[in-house]
C-alpha cells in the first residue's frame, strides 16, 4: 500500500474522530483491531491499555464521547511509509490542558490492525 494511500486513511480517521462518528471511524478498522492508549490503562485498568476487537473499540470511543463531547484533535503532523503512519496531534477538550499526542496506526489491506497512542 503506498505512503499517500495509507495518510488519505489518516486524514478519514481525524474526520471521523472530530465528527465523533463511530461507525466511520470503525470502518477503517479491521474486525480484529488491537488498540493501545494509556488513557485506556487508566480508565480500565483491568485492560492494561490493550483492546481487541471492533466491539471493544466501539465500547471505548463511545463512552470518551459521551464523557467528552468537546473532544477535538488538532493534526500537526505525519510520517508514512507503506506499512504505518506515525500521526501527531493536539487533543483539545474544553477545561482541560491540550495535550500533545503520538499514534502509530498500522494498516494491512487497507485496514487498520493496530493503533498504539503515546502521551506528550
């Protein structure tokens, strides 16, 4: 898959994200689809960061949106190659410090098959 391919699934994951629209932001996800975040780690514990699945997905970001109606993230910058795209960004949420933010999404067959966030 080449590098503009795999940031134009990029640029429909912020869309997505910012739109709050779950069932677009899922399509871009393969069924089995791991992801990583240590705000997952701390909300769920239990989870030690990691999920498994569109239906686990589904469960998180739909609960950050309800919780956080004003979640935003501002993109800055990215780095491709023909496997993954390395993504920076600003998450905005009203009465909260920004946050600068890293995710790594790995993509296979035009789907994404893991996400793995880092904090700033």
């Amino acid at each position: 898959m080449s590098s503009e391919k795999i940031q134009s699934i990029a640029f429909k994951w912020f869309e997505a994200f910012n739109n709050h629209n779950l069932e677009q932001l899922l399509s871009l996800y393969d069924d089995e689809a791991e992801h990583y975040s240590p705000k997952l780690k701390d909300r769920k514990p239990e989870t030690s960061g990691l999920v498994k699945g569109k239906s686990a997905l589904n469960e998180w970001w739909k609960d950050a949106f309800e919780r956080l109606p004003s979640l935003q993230y501002q993109p800055t910058s990215f780095t491709s190659n023909n496997e993954r795209i390395f993504m920076e960004y600003i998450r905005i949420v009203n009465g909260e410090e920004n946050m600068a933010v890293a995710e790594v999404l790995e993509i296979r067959d035009g789907k994404i098959i893991f996400s793995r966030v880092y904090h700033g």
